[in-house]
C-alpha cells in the first residue's frame, strides 16, 4: 500500500519504511524477513512508477480499440472503458446518430468488440468545486489515460475471450429479467445478480443510502459467501465428493466476479476464498488475515490505481474489522447481538473513510443492518436467484410466484422510502481534513481495545472525541465566506458569517431543458442541486440553511431548491413577490408546503443584520413580477466589504437602482454580474456607479447563449476592471474579514493538488 501511494502521491512516503522496519526490528524479527519486505516494497513501487509513465503515451487520432464489458448506454451516447491496440486504457464515447443505431448497440455485448475509429483525447471537465465529482480522479482510480471522444467507428470483428464469452452471458441474463421479471423487480434483479444498478431507481437508492444498507443492494462479499455454501452444499448432496466440489468452486468463482460485474467487493471475496482453498488442499496453516493481504496485494499488483476506489477501500477495510475484532464478535451467543456488534465494528471502522468521500454518516445503519442484512442475505437475494432458474423452466409457475412476492417486495421498499424521510438520521460531518481523519481512526482503534478489556465508558469516550472535534471543526472560521458555486449555465452563492452562526444560499442552479426525441433522454436526468449545490454544502458540514433566497423564477435559479430542500433543513425561502405563480416554481411550492417551510415575500426596503454582517434588499420596488428585472436583489456589508448579488437583473433594472440606491451601491469590492453578463446588462451607467473591485460572471462552459457577451467583457477591460468566470476558474471562495479579503478558486485549488503529487 506505502510503495503504491508513494508512487501515486509522493515519494517521500516511502520513508515511512524506516519506522515500520525499526518496529520490526524491535519486535525482533527476522534479518531476511527485513531484507524481503524492502526488496519486495521498492519493487512494487518502482512497478508501479514506470507503469504510471506508460500511461501518458499520446493515442493517435486513427486507433483501434477494444471495448471492455464496463460501458453504459444513456441517451444518445455510448460511454466505458476500451483498450487501445498499444494497451492502453481509455474512457471513450461515442453519440449514436440515430435511434436505430442505439438500439442496435443496446442488443449486443460489445465487450471484445473492435472498432477502427477516428477521434481525439479530450481533457476532462474541471469539477465544479473540491467536494464534486472528479472526472480526473474516477480516471485515475481506472487505471485510464484520458477520455477519447469518438467521430467515426467502423467494426472490424470480436476478440474471442473468457471476458466476452461471460459479458455476453451476462447480456442474456440482464435481457432475460427484464424480460420475465415483473418491472417493479426487475431492476433489483440485475442489481443482486449481475451488479448492474444502472436502472435502479434514484428515490431508492438515496433511501438505501439514508439508512446505511447501500451495500446490500450491490453484489458483496456477502452475496459470494451465501452463493459459495450454497453451490457447495448443493454439490455434497449430489454426492459430489469434497475435493470435486472444491475444485468446481475454485473454477465457478472467478467467472462469477466477471458475470457480475468485477467490482472491488466481489474480486475481494473471491481471491479469499480462493486463497483459503488452495491453502487447505495444501494442507498449509494460512490465517485468514493472511489471505486478505495476499488478496489486496494481488489486485494491486493487477491494477494498483484500484487503491484509489473507494469500493476497494471500503471492501477490504471493512473485512480486517471483522477479522481482527474476533473477541468482541464472540463475546455473546445471542444472533442479534452478534448481529449489531458486526454492524457495529463495521461501520466503526470505516466511518473514517466514510466520511471524508462522502460527507456524512448514516445513524440509522446500527439499527437498520441488523434487519435488513438477514433480510437480503437470506430471503431476498435466494428468492432472486430462484426466480431467475424458475423464470428459466416455467413461465406460469414463476408467474404466479410473482403474483405473491410483488405485492409484499412492494410492501417492503414503501417501509423503505417512508424510512428516508426520518429526520435526524444522517449526521453531515463534512471533510475532515487527513489529520482529523487519522484520530478518528486512532479513536476506533483505541475503543476497540477499551471494549475488549470491558471498559465501555473509555471507548465512548475515544469515539465520541474525535466525532466532537470534526462536527465542530468546520465553523471553527472567524472571517465571512461566500462561494459563487460552478453550477454551469446558471447562479447559486452561499454565504456563510463568520463562526457560521448564519448560513444563506441565493439561488440554486439548475437547467433549462429544451425539448429533443425521447430515444435521446437520459436514464437519469442530471440535476445541479443534487450533483454540485448539496455536495458543496455537505463537504463543507453545513447542515442547515438559515434562509434560501431564489431571486427570480427561472429554472437556472431555482431547479436545484428541491434537492437542497430535500437533503437539508431549509428555515425559511424568500422570493420575489408573485414569482411563485409561475410553473418553474410548482415543485418548490410543493415541497414548501410538505415541509412546512415559511415562503416570504421580500422587496426594495426589507433588511435585517446578523453578526457584524448586513443584509439590504434593493430590488424590485413594486408587486407586479414580469421576470428578470424583477429580480430579488441583495445587498450585503461586511466592515468595508460591500457587494451586490444582482440575480438575472438587465439595464432597465439597473437604472431603477441607480435612481434609488446610489449611495449603497457606490463603489462595490464585488458585483456578481446580472444575467450571466449578458449584453442587456452591466450598462456602462451602472458599472460608473458601482466601480467593483471585482466582478464574477456565472455561467457554463462553451454555453449555448455565448455568456458572458464579448461587448460586455471588453466594456469591463476598457473600464479596468478585474473579472472572473465560474466556466474557467470554478467556483469562486471569497474569505473576507474586517479590513481585507481573499479569494480562491477550483482551479487554482486543483493546481496545487497536482503540483503536490509532482
């Protein structure tokens, strides 16, 4: 693990190898036992370095690939991983031209497939802010050089291996249930049987999620275990004599992990379960801690940026819990207390990791596992695999199973959905930084050794700490900060005072959607506040929302309220009068009124003041809502901090503020720029009046409305004004206190990042 990360990440890392050895050394262990770990370590690292340069080869703009069976169909484009006729790894996609075309690709398994194309490396979007998804780490984590944007394909043939032979079975299965399996199941059946959760629904995913039992969901190391016993029992009743059986197993595994899918999990579960065969037919004394090394050095050895996965990770993190947690799994007889203390060091150990990916911990899970993992593991999953060799020999009896497990599966995920809307059972921690993640772990580790001896109220007290410290840390911030938010073509800021005792956010985000031939749709809509506005919240450990604030009623502004609404305790939403009756605002509306959130119509006039920190509304001055010029504008003051949040405000409203608020808005340190800094704004009146020191353009990259205007840009340059463009630095972190202020940027954030792993 050291040699890879050191390759990876830093190569001073590997110095930690002179600490390790002296504890070796001091536990008296053997000379050539040093001799090989070094040896072995610097391999391992100098392997991994080397192959890490083999992955910056340029590919040519004529190549042939070869599909892998890890792709995706959605809408009009064909996205996975292919190999290059060099081997190298590329994410490559291609937009089908019509839908006769996508319904062909839909119908074969393209894994082994190979195309002669045309087309180019393309660099990967920046990620919106430090805490959303990176399309450069998932690529790395792949092992993959870069994504290759496909403009002609030609099919030459198929590469005949075990891979494509399985991948294809893996296609009839999948077709197969959607076949025969009734709608309402069928995406659970592919999700427990062949790893595909491509069409598992988005509300039940988050449920599962909400109550910590995502991982019953997928194929797991359970799942292998379960399916193990099962064929081996099934094996010694047919009177199949052990060493048969265990050789069979040896085979069928391996081709099981590709037929579902390979995830980490699976390859964990069984290259142990191989390992501990091959050691037993040996008749050798391997421990199973042994064989989980053997294991993670293997699939390293495989792919070494499979470190970098959080599945790989969470897998194997998850497992040493169990095994070196031994004494307290025994320490009681009872199933159900056996049962939460699995859940219990489980999830102990890897809230760490949990956290620092994705931002909060389920509190549900303790209670939740001990339910639903009997649940899946012993009826759930064996009725699928039953129905899936049932649905195989007859229709009408498999039908008529069906007809009573539905109605009661149906059942089950309406529990499961009105489970999610529990409040209190998510504890958003934020991103500790590595130092706060290391004493979390050091806390379990040390309450773990605390609940051996039976001292229960100093292992409290080693958890709760660290828990304190990090649910605390990220309001520990004595200056204002506000972050205009990369949400593509559209606005969303958050104001956060200072020690965080207020937080607002004005506008969400979200898309304008344009209508196009349904075979082009996504299977999942892409939803800004779920993918860019809540995460940032999150990461940061925000987790309430003292006042949203959607300045006008277009779908670029408020689309995104629902899932902040959704994810977070939002107190209180301010619009501009009349602008809920539109129909972008339906859905807002609808969760307002479910949640009981107060909506408050602001205007010109309404202010109020919160820890040194001012807050004016200055526009519209009247009720009568007829879009951009009406827009909700805000005016805030820090000590000598003054800015302006200008919503889609255009040069008629402009002029009202200049004729009824040139005093507050006279020589601004930061304007955001109404409209996107479209050429009906930022008048040239306007920007004599408010004289920013800096101007922030909100707007998506390689937009459709070419924003912000080239007039408009020169009109600043010619001014001598400073701008900035979410679409090129990302979002936007202004620190501000008394008598200064900084800020800081996605870009600039992820150019240290990779001048630190140079």
């Amino acid at each position: 693990m050291l040699a890879v990360l050191a390759a990876f990440k830093d190569s001073f890392l590997l110095w930690l190898f002179v600490p390790y050895s002296c504890f070796l050394w001091w536990k008296k262990e053997k000379t050539w036992l040093l001799a090989i770990i070094a040896v072995f370590s610097f391999s391992a690292f100098f392997y991994t370095k080397n192959r890490n340069e083999d992955l910056k080869e340029h590919i040519p703009e004529h190549a042939v690939i070869t599909w892998t069976g890890s792709y995706t169909i959605s809408g009009a484009k064909l996205r996975g991983f292919s190999i290059t006729d060099s081997g190298a790894k590329i994410y490559t996609v291609m937009t089908f031209s019509n839908k006769e075309e996508k319904e062909e690709y839909e119908n074969i398994s393209l894994s082994g497939a190979m195309f002669r194309v045309k087309g180019k490396l393309t660099p990967a979007n920046m990620p919106a802010h430090q805490y959303a998804f990176s399309m450069d780490e998932y690529l790395k984590s792949q092992g993959a050089i870069g994504i290759y944007e496909i403009e002609q394909a030609e099919y030459i043939g198929k590469k005949k291996s075990i891979s494509s032979v399985l991948a294809q079975q893996r296609l009839k299965v999948k077709k197969h249930i959607v076949r025969t399996f009734p709608k309402r199941l069928a995406a659970e059946a592919e999700a427990l049987i062949i790893g595909d959760q491509g069409n598992v629904d988005d509300d039940l995913s988050r449920a599962y999620q909400k109550l910590g039992i995502t991982h019953l969901f997928a194929i797991s190391g359970l799942h292998v275990a379960l399916i193990t016993l099962l064929l081996f029992e099934i094996m010694l009743r047919c009177h199949v004599r052990k060493e048969h059986a265990t050789l069979a197993i040896m085979i069928v595994l391996p081709l099981y992990a590709c037929l579902a899918g390979g995830a980490p999990s699976v390859w964990r579960s069984v290259t142990m379960v191989e390992i501990m065969m091959i050691s037993r037919a040996s008749k050798s004394l391997l421990t199973v801690d042994d064989a989980l090394s053997i294991s993670f050095i293997l699939l390293l050895a495989y792919q070494p940026a499979m470190i970098f996965q959080v599945g790989f990770q969470l897998s194997y993190l998850a497992t040493a819990a169990l095994i070196y947690s031994s004494r307290i799994l025994q320490s009681s007889n009872h199933v159900l207390l056996q049962s939460f203390y699995m859940t219990f060091v489980c999830q102990l150990l890897v809230y760490p990791l949990l956290i620092y990916h994705f931002f909060e911990l389920s509190l549900s899970s303790f209670v939740a596992n001990l339910v639903f993992v009997p649940l899946f593991s012993f009826v759930i999953l064996p009725i699928n695999l039953i129905m899936l060799v049932l649905t195989g020999i007859s229709l009408p009896l498999s039908n008529l199973i069906f007809a009573v497990y539905e109605p009661l599966r149906t059942w089950l995920t309406s529990g499961i959905l009105f489970c999610k809307e529990i409040p209190y059972q998510m504890w958003v921690s934020g991103r500790p930084d590595i130092l706060l993640c290391a004493l979390a772990m050091i806390g379990v580790l040390t309450a773990f050794v605390y609940i051996e001896k039976k001292y229960f109220v100093r292992a409290a007290a080693c958890i709760l700490f660290p828990v304190l410290v990090i649910h605390f840390a990220s309001s520990l911030h004595r200056d204002l900060r506000i972050t205009y938010l990369n949400v593509g073509q559209g606005d969303s800021a958050v104001i956060e005072l200072p020690y965080r005792k207020k937080v607002y956010v004005i506008d969400t985000g979200g898309l304008l959607r344009f209508g196009q031939e349904k075979w082009k749709e996504s299977k999942n809509e892409y939803e800004v506040g779920r993918r860019v506005v809540v995460p940032y919240l999150k990461g940061r450990g925000i987790r309430s929302v003292d006042a949203m604030i959607l300045t006008h009623a277009d779908a670029d502004h408020v689309e995104g309220a629902e899932e902040v609404i959704e994810e977070l305790r939002v107190k209180e939403i301010h619009i501009s009068p009349n602008s809920w009756e539109k129909a972008v605002m339906g859905e807002v509306l609808k969760l307002v009124k479910e949640k009981r959130i107060p909506l408050k119509e602001r205007m010109a006039g309404y202010s109020w003041a919160e820890h040194r920190t001012e807050f004016k509304y200055i526009s519209p001055t009247d009720t009568n809502y007829e879009g951009n010029n009406d827009s909700l504008v805000l005016l805030l003051k820090f000590g000598k901090f003054k800015s302006v949040f200008t919503g889609d405000l255009e040069e008629l409203g402009e002029r009202q503020l200049i004729g009824n608020n040139v005093a507050d808005i006279a020589g601004l340190t930061i304007l955001k720029a109404g409209h996107h800094g479209s050429k009906t704004s930022s008048s040239e009146p306007f920007l004599n009046i408010t004289k920013p020191l800096l101007t922030i353009f909100s707007t998506g990259l390689n937009n459709r409305y070419r924003h912000p205007s080239q007039e408009v840009v020169d009109r600043y340059q010619i001014l001598g004004y400073t701008t900035l463009n979410t679409a090129e630095s990302g979002s936007i972190e202004v620190s501000v206190k008394e008598d200064s202020w900084q800020i800081h940027t996605t870009a600039e954030f992820l150019e240290k990042k990779k001048a630190l792993s140079k």
